[in-house]
C-alpha cells in the first residue's frame, strides 16, 4: 500500500490503499487481536467518500461508539454532508483491536477571526495580523474521543496541528482557532495555544494558536 507518514501516525488517501484497508472492516469482528497493525490509521473523510459509495462510509462511520451523545451525532448525521460541502474535514481514527472501527476523529475547517485593536494590542506577539478586520483562520472544530479509545486527547489533537501546518503551507493561513471545554484547555495550553477569553454562555473557552 502506498502510505504517507503523518508523524508517527499512518494517513491513507489514495484508492488503492483505502480499498484494502475498507475490506478489513469486518462486522462481525469478535475478538480482540489487532488486525494487520491498523492502529495508527488515519482515513480522511474525504477521499473515502471519492472512491466509495456513500452507503460505504455511513457504515465506517457506524462503527464509532461514544458516551457523549452529541460528538456520535455528528460524526454519524453531518460529517458527510459538511464534508460534501467542503465546509469541514473530517479525519477518522481506527481502533487497534476494532477490526478497522472507529474510536476517535477530528474535525477541521475554516473561519475568521475580528482582531479589535485592544485585542491587537494585548496580543501582538501572539497575533501579528491586520487590526480592525476579519482574518482568516484555521477552525478545530471537534476533537472526539470514541468510547475505551486508546489513543490519548493530545494525540489527537496533535494530528490536528500537524495536518493544519501542513495545509498551512499551501494556503499561507497560519491562525488556528478553537472552543475548547474547559476539561481540554490545560492540553491546548500544552500543545502551543493561547486562551483569548469565555465564549458567551456556552461554558467554553476561546483557544488560539499562531503556527
């Protein structure tokens, strides 16, 4: 299979490659023996839905079990339609001893960010853009943890920053924004970003990194 390092993760993109690792999807999977060393494969959404029938990833997609209602809503309701729309990027991560199910995913995509110039001011070393206009940015919008997922949340999100910086070179965006839970703030503090305030009501914070 042709593969492409994605640090010390596996990206699988291409026809051939998601063809064979799709045949190791297996339903009726009952044991716990990793199947051909798939961890750590990461199948972006996208391609998957290039080479396969739709009713091909729903089913990929139906393998992901979470306690959190929400996160397995939408995975399994919206990814495809944002993906369709090229709204949103979808990257799925398969379980180790799943057969090719899915224990974890992050969701990426584009916004903007309104720099005041207070905010221009208080952050300048973080933020050296344009004050007083819309900047395009980076968007994280979901980092997803499957239930019993082996891999840890800053790993997760380190595939995040490593897939942005790569795109970051093609398109010269190098703003990343995101609303994290206030459970996750200490990991993106960790892995290089900078809280920059409360979201209004929602109980999340405002997360920014300068790649």
């Amino acid at each position: 299979m042709f593969l492409s390092n994605l640090e010390n993760d596996i990206v699988v993109d291409d026809p051939a490659s998601l063809s064979e690792l799709m045949s190791l999807v297996s339903e009726d999977a009952s044991d716990d023996t990793p199947e051909r060393g798939l961890y750590p494969f990461i199948v972006p959404l996208g391609p998957l839905l290039d080479w396969f029938p739709v009713e091909r990833a729903e089913s990929l997609l139906a393998t992901f079990a979470s306690d959190a209602d929400d996160d397995e809503r939408f995975l399994k309701t919206y990814a495809i339609g944002l993906e369709e729309e090229s709204i949103a990027y979808t990257f799925l991560f398969l379980d180790p001893c799943g057969h090719g199910t899915v224990c974890g995913y992050i969701t990426l995509g584009n916004s903007h960010l309104f720099v005041s110039d207070r905010s221009c001011s208080e952050h300048r070393g973080l933020c050296p853009v344009p004050c007083d206009r819309p900047v395009p940015t980076f968007a994280i919008w979901r980092i997803c943890r499957g239930r019993s997922c082996p891999i840890p949340f800053e790993d997760l999100l380190q595939a995040a920053k490593t897939i942005l910086r790569s795109r970051s070179r093609l398109t010269g965006c190098r703003l990343v924004r995101t609303d994290c839970r206030p459970s996750e703030s200490s990991a993106y503090e960790d892995a290089g970003f900078r809280p920059v305030g409360p979201v209004t009501g929602e109980g999340l914070e405002h997360m920014l990194l300068f790649l």
